[in-house]
C-alpha cells in the first residue's frame, strides 16, 4: 500500500508545488498535504478504519521549509512518526505525536499528544484492537501558518492534488468516521467524496450520522463533531462508544 501511495502521489507532486505551494504564496500560502504511510497492522488488518478530520495546521511547514528539496517519501515518514509513533511491528499504538527534527535529520519523538481529538481516536482504537486505523483530513492541504481552511486553496487542490477517492481506493477502508462536524465541511466532503444524504443513529442526541453516498463504491461512513466540541459539552464517551460499537459489528 505505501508503495502505491506514494507512486500516488509523485503522480501530482511537481504540479502541486508550482501550482499550490509556490504560486500563490503571498495571498494564499499553502502548507503540504498531509501523506498518508500506514503501518503493518492495517495492511494485514480484515477490517480497516479511517478517521476522518478537517484539516491539518500548517503541516510539515517548519520541517520542510524548502520545497526544492522537499519529496512524498520525507511528508510520508514524517506522518509515520506524528500520527503511527514510526511504528514498524504488528500492533495498534496510540496516534498522534510531538517529535522535533534532529541536525542529522531524523525525527526523535517527544511525547503523545494528548488532545481530544487524538484521545477519541485511541480510546475507540483501544476496544477493536483487531481492526486497521488510519488518520486523513477531508481537506489535504491547510494553511502554512494559520488554521482553518482557504477556500482558494481548497479548490487548488481538486485540480491539482487530486488523490483523496485514489487513496480510499488504495487503503480500501471498510468505514469513514468524519470528524467534520457540520457546515461548510458537509459541503467539502460533497465535493471530495461525492453526494450523499444524512440518517441519525439511534442513541447519539442527532450528534452522530451515518452518511448514505450516492456512489455505491464509497464505503459506510458516519460523521460527527469534533472531538473537542463533543469533550466541552459532555458528549464524549457516549458517541465514542457508539462508535466503538459499530466498528466492532461491522
């Protein structure tokens, strides 16, 4: 799968630095897209999972200043050490890392970044240790310096970074867990992921929603808030383990 993935992406890369990165640096300065490297658990998982968020601040930005210089391959590794804990055995392990760049250029992690957004993650991640989880954003490349999504930006990357449904296609998920919330990120799944209507799940208070696509390739998805949001009004559990229990019956 990583092989695939990064032939994947190579296939974009020149396009998306002149055209993404470089061209409008000034008005819109982009950060890199957030590359995907799995681990040897979810290649050899039956079941697979992908966590799905908004998108990444300023990602790869302060490690990768130089764009010249900058490939898929060290985007790949670098997301290996953030989101997998550069993990190379047959295990599930907690995602989401601070690391620093060393002077000889090797990444040395710091500490888990104990978020809500990572800790939601784990905690489902922790009750289907069987199943292959991964970690993407609907919007593949942020801000450099700044969070939020640029619509300018946004709509850059469907021309010339448009690897989202090939990577699904790579990765081969049996289920989608949007962390999206709602608003203006219903609409940007619409026009990454395709068309689709919304069902409340039983039990949830309307926070959690199965997303029913158009395409009948697209695997089941659910969406949600974010983590945080659902952590700040006291929902957290109840949906992870909502989650946790739709996973486990896939």
């Amino acid at each position: 799968m990583n092989d695939q993935l990064l032939q994947l992406y190579s296939q974009y890369w020149d396009g998306m630095i002149q055209n993404i990165y470089k061209a409008n640096k000034e008005s819109h300065p982009a950060a890199y897209p957030i590359l995907i490297q799995v681990t040897q658990h979810y290649q050899n998982a039956t079941k697979r999972v992908m966590f799905c968020g908004q998108e990444t601040y300023s990602w790869a930005s302060r490690e990768c200043p130089n764009p010249d210089v900058t490939y898929p391959a060290e985007l790949m590794h670098i997301y290996n050490v953030f989101v997998n804990h550069d993990n190379k055995g047959g295990r599930i392990e907690r995602p989401g890392y601070y690391f620093r760049k060393l002077d000889n250029g090797q990444y040395k992690i710091v500490k888990a970044n104990i978020s809500p957004y990572w800790n939601f993650q784990w905690y489902i991640m922790q009750r289907n240790p069987e199943v292959g989880f991964v970690t993407q954003n609907i919007v593949k490349i942020g801000k450099r310096s700044d969070t939020g999504c640029d619509e300018f930006i946004f709509q850059q990357t469907k021309e010339y970074f448009p690897v989202w449904k090939k990577e699904l296609e790579i990765l081969h998920p049996d289920c989608i867990i949007f962390l999206t919330g709602n608003h203006d990120y219903d609409r940007r799944i619409k026009e990454i992921a395709g068309d689709f209507k919304l069902c409340s799940v039983d039990g949830t208070d309307g926070l959690l929603k199965e997303l029913i696509f158009k395409d009948p390739s697209m695997p089941k998805a659910y969406r949600t808030n974010h983590p945080g949001w659902l952590q700040r009004n006291r929902k957290y559990k109840q949906i992870a383990s909502v989650l946790s229990n739709i996973i486990a019956n896939l």
